[in-house]
C-alpha cells in the first residue's frame, strides 16, 4: 500500500476534497442532525466545499494527500464569516441549505 505524501491542497481539489470530508461524516450525529436525509450528501459536500474554499485561499490551511484521499483543514474565522455570508446567499438564492431544525434566519447566517 504505501505511504501517501502529505502537501497543501490547492483549489481546483476542493470538489474531490468536499466528496472525501462528506463521505467521512455520513452518519455523523450532527450532520444527521443538521441536514434532512434526502438532501444530506449533497448539503454536507456543499458545506464543506465553502469551508475547504475559504480556508484554502488564504483564510486557513487545508492539507492533502495526492489522492485526495485524506483531508486535514484549519479554518479562521474570517474563512468562517466569508463562509457564513456564502451560505447566506445560498439560502437567498435557493431556499434552506442548512439545518431543517431552525429558522432559515438563524440557519444560514
């Protein structure tokens, strides 16, 4: 098997690497939580995809191996108010994109 390189990732592998961290937390108690079982896969994924991004430009550190395969992310909080305001305009644009357990107001701000 090998042992796989550890590297910054860089942002074109923040679909691969939102696909990794989503299946990594299906059936995670806070994700079963937060996001309703038809749509989970998808918000999870979409989830990660903004903080990977946020953090990967500048706003943290994200860490990857060439398979894509392992994922390690800081995030600051200037990565998770960008993050906030991204999911904002999510749920502007489309209706709930976060928990099904709260207000869209308190949801996605």
């Amino acid at each position: 098997m090998g042992f796989q390189q550890v590297r910054r990732a860089v942002r074109a592998e923040v679909p691969k690497l939102a696909d990794t961290l989503q299946v990594a937390f299906d059936g995670y108690p806070w994700t079963d939580w937060a996001f309703p079982a038809n749509e989970r896969a998808e918000r999870v994924g979409d989830c990660f995809a903004l903080y990977l991004a946020a953090s990967i430009t500048g706003q943290g550190e994200v860490w990857t191996t060439d398979n894509q395969a392992c994922v390690a992310m800081v995030a600051v909080g200037t990565a998770l108010a960008q993050t906030g305001t991204a999911w904002g305009n999510l749920a502007r644009t489309n209706g709930s994109t976060c928990s099904p357990n709260r207000s869209a107001s308190s949801r996605c701000g």
